[in-house]
C-alpha cells in the first residue's frame, strides 16, 4: 500500500516529458477515513473535482496543443492522487504526439481511472472534459454563494482542529442555511507548504453556532493533511457533533503547480456543483 511519505512530495524531481502513466502515485482513502470514523460506509457522496491549466501534447507534425482539464473524481474510489505525482503526469505529456485531443482524453481518462481504482473494484468512471482555447473565455469566475462567516468579529486562539467548538441549538426550530468562509487554510501532509481555500457549508437542522463553526474553520490554519482528507474530516465533525438533517460541505482550494482540486462532499444525493472558479484561483 502506498504512503504519502513514499510519493514525490518534498523530493527532487526529474521532469519527464514523454507519456509515462506510471507516474501518477495513488494513496488509499481507507486510513484517513478511520481516522474520523468511517470504518466501512461513508455518509457522505460527492467528488474530488480538480482542473488543471497546464496540460500540453505534440500533434502529429509536432507542432504544441495546448487545453484546460476538469477531472471529477468519485468519492466512492478506492484511492486519492497525490498531487505532485499528478503533475508530473500531466507534464509527461509535454513531449508527446497524439493523434488529436480525443486521444489525449482517452488515455487521461483510462490512466485516472486505473489509479484511483486499483486495489478495488472500478463502479464509476472518472469525468474528463478537455476544453480548447476557443472555449477559455466560457470560462467565468464565481464566489461561493452564501451568507459569510468572515463578518462575523471572532477571537480565534485554536490553531489545530478543535471540533469541540462546533455545537447546534436544539432548542430552536430547524433552519436551511448556506454559509461560506474564505479563511480555509490547512497544509500539505508531507511537505508543510501552506494550502489556501474557501468552504461553503450548506445544512438543514438545528441552528448552527457561526461564531463556533468559523471558529472551527480557522482551527485547520496548522493542520497537515490534504484537500480531500480535510473536507472529509469537516463534514463528519459537522455531522457527528451538530447533528443535522441534511449536510454538503464544498472547498476550492488555490491552485499549486497548475492544478486545483475541490473536494465535494453530501448527505444526500445531487448534482454535482458547477466546476468554476473562484478568483484566488
């Protein structure tokens, strides 16, 4: 089994241009999920939606193409992909000939799939949309709708998780609310380097306390762990200490090394949100 200390992270690295699927380095989801609980079925659906600005392949004359990518990733999946791994992947394609951007697509989506699959049992396909430079004006850039927490004047002295913050007040009547926070801010596993997102939070239940809740938010500043990890790990403690009825937890993190990744995560079954950035992206 793979383990982060194992991947590319914190280490030098060659830059390989020509086509090497086996660059991508797939990390089992199970660990960091019994870490919060979730021993055998999520309580949560969603994906990992990633972009990435900088893919690039050689056309049969040799003459550079150039596309954007958005990925979705099925939380179901058996594996996360570290990220730098994923670059180094996507880079491997600098150098390369393909026939036309069908065939790119093809191989990205056949190479994601068989790494966030393996060790398990393939129950849906990884989404892949390339989309050429005529469309990169279609492109828009959106803020997370809600009401924000940034408003509110807390004191925050809590610099690790600290769920214990985190309380609903049963005595009230239930309330459908979307709350967005633009201070999301945890760090890589590995490496340390500092990772930047907002997070909407979107609940039916008891009344949530947003001071405690932003509060919380800003207790993931020193956290190491990665994107998908740390969503997870928002939602159960949500989940766990507020009990609400319905509970959908979104962050879009700033991209590093031309790739984002916005993990999604829900109570209840819908549509996957719109993959559109937001500015610090």
């Amino acid at each position: 089994m793979n383990t982060p200390e194992q991947s590319p992270l914190g280490k030098a690295s060659s830059y390989i241009d020509q086509y090497d699927a086996s660059l991508l380095f797939p990390i089992a989801r199970a660990g960091k999920r019994a870490e919060i609980g979730v021993l055998t079925d999520a309580p949560f659906f969603g994906a990992d939606m990633w972009t990435a600005y900088e893919l690039s392949w050689l056309n049969l004359r040799g003459k550079p193409q150039i596309a954007l990518v958005h990925f979705t990733v099925p939380c179901e999946s058996v594996n996360i992909i570290e990220s730098k791994s994923f670059k180094l992947y996507l880079n491997s394609f600098n150098q390369t000939r393909f026939a036309d951007a069908a065939e790119v697509l093809a191989r990205l989506r056949a190479d994601v799939n068989a790494a966030v699959w393996r060790g398990g049992v393939l129950q849906s396909s990884v989404g892949v949309k390339l989309i050429a430079p005529e469309w990169f004006d279609r492109e828009p850039i959106y803020e997370l709708d809600g009401l924000s927490l940034d408003r509110l004047d807390v004191e925050c002295t809590r610099y690790t998780p600290a769920p214990d913050l985190l309380w609903a007040a049963a005595d009230q009547m239930p309330v459908s609310e979307v709350l967005v926070s633009n201070l999301l801010k945890s760090n890589c596993l590995v490496t340390g380097q500092p990772d930047w997102g907002s997070v909407q939070i979107s609940y039916t239940g008891f009344p949530i306390d947003q001071e405690g809740l932003l509060q919380y938010l800003v207790s993931f500043r020193q956290h190491n762990e990665f994107h998908e990890q740390c969503v997870e790990r928002i939602f159960m403690d949500i989940w766990t200490r507020c009990k609400p009825l319905k509970l959908t937890v979104f962050a879009r993190y700033t991209r590093r090394g031309g790739v984002d990744i916005n993990p999604f995560r829900t109570s209840h079954p819908q549509a996957l949100p719109a993959n559109t950035r937001i500015a610090r992206q």
